[in-house]
C-alpha cells in the first residue's frame, strides 16, 4: 500500500479529514503536496507537520505571508492556479486528492490526470462540468478515479467485480433531506442563512451546506454518477434517508439490492480511496446495528427542492449544460451566503440562467470554461 500523495484543499474539511487519515495510517503513506485557497497559516501548519515536496496557495495576496511562515522549511512553495496545476502534476505523488471546492478543482485535476496520477475525487464539480473530458483523458493516460464523496464510494464497493451495466437495474443515491425536510415550502421564503447552514448530519463547509439545504448537491451527484459509472439519468434515483446510515445502494435485475452503511464519518470513505483496492483499520465510530431502532427511506419533494429537476435537465441535455447549471449555482450560493438573495431565489436564479443560455460552444475544455464564464456573469446580473 506503499503510496505518495497530493492533497489539492488541504485546509478545507475533506483535506483537513484526509490528512488525519494519512496521520493514522503513517508509513508508507507520505503527503508530497499540498495546496490551500487563501489559508496561508493553516497551510504553513500542515507544511511544518508533513513537511510536503511542493506546496501552493491558489490566492497570489497571501503568497507572502505563506512564505514567511515557511522561511526555513525545504518545501518548494508556489502561488496561482499554475502553483496548484504544478503540485497536481509534479509533486512526485501516486495518488492526487481533490478537495478544491468548486469550478477550481477541473483544470487541477485535469493536469492530474494527464500525468497518469490516481485520483481520490471530492470535487464533484469537476465530473459535473467536464466529465467527457475527464473520463475521456482518464482512459488515455490509465488514471484511475476512484470516489471520495460517500454516495460515490458506496455506489463504487456496491459495483465491486465491475458488472455489466446490463446487470444493474437502478443506482439509489440516498440523501438526508437537509435541514428543511420536513418545512412547509410556504415557510421557505422565510429561512434564513443560519437555519440553512445547520445540517443535521454532516458536519461541511458552507459551499456544500447550502447545496444540501437546495438538495442541488443531489443533483449534482447525479450527473456525477452518470460519468462516474457510466449510468443512464433513468437509471439514477434519489432517496431520502435522513438517518444517513445507508450511504447509497444499486439494485441488480434480479431484484437484489446491496447497500452501503457506515457511521457519518468521512474518514471512512476518504481512508478507501487511499487505500484501495485493500482495506485498512480505522479509529472511527464503528456502526452497531443492534443500536438503530428504524431506517427510514423516502422520496424527494421535488416542489420543494427545485434544484433536482434542473440538475436531470441539465445532465440529460449534455454538452455544457451541466457546466452552466454549476456555475449559475456556484454564484446564487454565494450571493445568499453574502445575504444578497433569498433561500427561494437560489432555484430561480439558476432556472433563469439556464433557460437564456444558448449553446455557442463545444464540449471542449475551453468550451466548458467559455460556458462556465458566461454563466457566471449572467447570473451575477438576474436580481
């Protein structure tokens, strides 16, 4: 299991969570590279731990300060997308975990990827905006994507022994309905930024919190699915499983349905991703049964939480559809984490968005990233 690795977002949860993984698993797993957004000191902290060969801050302003902090150490410090691109692909890692949040982490993992690096993938967005040419550069240079998202990695050991797609009936993505499961949608122009930044299960970062709360991050994961496991949308179902237990299932055309549950920890996922394809010890909660007293499985109230109906629209159309449908959220949860819009106008902004974009561009990278600019603006301009 010997294994060098690259962290891409090693402040944020998920590099913070992987980083304890790597502590816990020790020798033979060293951490070659690490990059961070703005957070010079943490990421000078992580530096004097794991003493990476390269590292970078994505934000030129806090090169200096993570300079500073470093003066002394033997790691190579870098600044700006190519910092990051350089310690994805050039960091003497095996494998390269991607945990920048957002339309960040595509060209990253890109140049990742086109070195022949493994991929432990947290950053959905990538699959969602560019998963043609991130499976297509995959199959060329032999990287293998293994999932990091807990859904992902469910789906992943449920389809253990590859088989035939024409064997698996439906892939279920179970989600814990966020916090406002059980609100009336008439209440839901009154949430505010705190109730919907209290997940009830998961413990993330601000980003993917509110799209928990939209249940956008379900759909999401559905065109992530669809690329991941080349699965058709009418093969991809939601759930709603609020106890988080069962962290998704596949049902085969027999009528079997294996599921796969584990405490809501993602230790256990990230540790997977390191390790696969063998399993390792890990110091997490472990699941007794004999203690749940009931599971509870629904379906999504798609009035409710509009977000799942854009997201299939978006993955059934193709193209650079899902890259517009990610950059129109991407700025509509940043401008209500700002307390620029309502929680209701988050759907409305991306609906909007969607429906003025007329495709002028191919499936191309450069396609993808016109597209994800234009999207970016036109939904900063819908008040």
């Amino acid at each position: 299991m010997r294994k060098k690795i690259a962290i891409l977002g090693s402040t944020g949860s998920i590099g913070i969570s992987t980083l304890k993984v790597v502590r816990k698993l020790k020798p033979p797993f060293q951490v070659t590279g690490l990059t961070a957004y703005r957070n010079a000191k943490e990421l000078a902290r992580q530096i004097r731990i794991f003493r990476p060969r390269v590292a970078a801050i994505m934000d030129w302003k806090f090169f200096p300060q993570l300079k500073a902090l470093t003066r002394g150490m033997p790691t190579r410090i870098l600044a700006g997308e190519e910092g990051v691109m350089a310690v994805a692909a050039e960091s003497g890692a095996d494998l390269v975990l991607t945990a920048i949040v957002g339309a960040a982490g595509l060209k990253p993992t890109l140049s990742a990827i086109q070195k022949g690096k493994d991929i432990a993938l947290a950053n959905k967005e990538t699959m969602v905006m560019a998963g043609e040419v991130v499976t297509r550069e995959a199959q060329k240079s032999g990287s293998r994507i293994l999932p990091v998202d807990s859904e992902h990695c469910a789906v992943f050991q449920c389809l253990a022994g590859a088989p035939p797609l024409s064997e698996v009936y439906k892939v279920l993505l179970t989600a814990s309905g966020g916090p406002f499961r059980n609100l009336h949608r008439k209440h839901f122009h009154k949430i505010t930024l705190k109730q919907a930044l209290n997940h009830p299960t998961w413990r993330m970062g601000p980003k993917i919190t509110i799209d928990s709360a939209t249940l956008m991050n379900k759909g999401l994961e559905v065109i992530e699915a669809h690329f991941l496991f080349h699965m058709p949308f009418d093969k991809i179902d939601i759930v709603i499983h609020p106890e988080s237990i069962v962290h998704s299932m596949v049902e085969f055309i027999d009528g079997s349905v294996l599921a796969q549950m584990g405490t809501t920890d993602m230790q256990i996922p990230i540790q997977y991703a390191l390790t696969y394809p063998a399993r390792a010890r890990t110091p997490v909660e472990r699941l007794d049964l004999t203690e749940i007293s009931e599971l509870h499985f629904e379906k999504p109230d798609r009035r409710k939480f509009p977000c799942v109906d854009l997201a299939y629209e978006a993955g059934k159309r193709g193209g650079t559809y899902p890259s517009v449908l990610n950059a129109a959220n991407e700025v509509a949860v940043g401008r209500f984490l700002n307390r620029e819009i309502t929680f209701t106008q988050i759907p409305e902004m991306i609906e909007k968005t969607l429906a003025r974009y007329r495709p002028l561009t191919n499936g191309t990278l450069d396609g993808i990233l016109m597209a994800d600019l234009w999207a970016r603006k036109e939904a900063s301009k819908i008040s």
